[in-house]
C-alpha cells in the first residue's frame, strides 16, 4: 500500500493517474467551460449598426457586449472612429483609452 497516504483521517491517493490520463481530465474540463460565441441574425445586426449611429450622431456612451478569446467582456465608452476596411471600431473608456473591437467580436451594444 505505497500509493496511499493518510491525512487527517481521509486516505489520499498518490500517482495513480498516468499523465496521458491527466491530460485528457484537463483538456476535458476545459472543454466543458469552454462558452461559445452566439450567432447574430441580420434583424441583430441591424439593431447594433442603428445603436451605434444614434450613440455617435448624440455623443453617447455605449455598453458593448463581445466576444473573445473564449469568453465575453464588457466595454463602456463612446465610438470615436469607425474603420470599414479592417471592420472594427474604436472606442474611447472613461479614461480615454482608446480599445478596437472587432465587428465579428461584437454580441450586443446598448446604449448606457
């Protein structure tokens, strides 16, 4: 019984996982929280496109919903330049940094 070692009363058991099999539970587990990007319709699209022409045309401050790197973040601040060619944004926080969103990133804009 060299694998086991006990522990305030609770038996712990040591190296009886081969790495390959650690691995796998890790990529498994990381698998499972893994969050996946929603698909926008054109109504969706056409909802965000009208918000950010309002926000930009009255100064306003937007709440931006994306989606990166297999997560989703929030974004406050103000549309400061629209670039069309690379599809992103640029969008200016409360304290004046400047952050590109990427249009396919983009889940949802509300106004704030």
């Amino acid at each position: 019984m060299a694998n086991l070692i006990r522990d305030r009363g609770s038996i712990k058991w040591t190296a009886m996982m081969l790495p390959e099999h650690v691995k796998q539970l890790r990529e498994f587990d990381r698998d499972q929280s893994k969050k996946v990007k929603p698909e926008l319709d054109e109504q969706q699209l056409q909802l965000i496109e009208e918000t950010i022409c309002e926000a930009m045309s009255e100064n306003l401050y937007l709440c931006f919903t994306y989606f990166k790197d297999d997560d989703f973040y929030l974004l406050i601040g103000k549309v400061h330049f629209v670039d069309t060619y690379k599809g992103e944004f640029r969008i200016v926080d409360y304290h004046n940094e400047i952050h590109k969103l990427k249009q396919e990133d983009l889940i949802d804009v509300k106004i704030n």
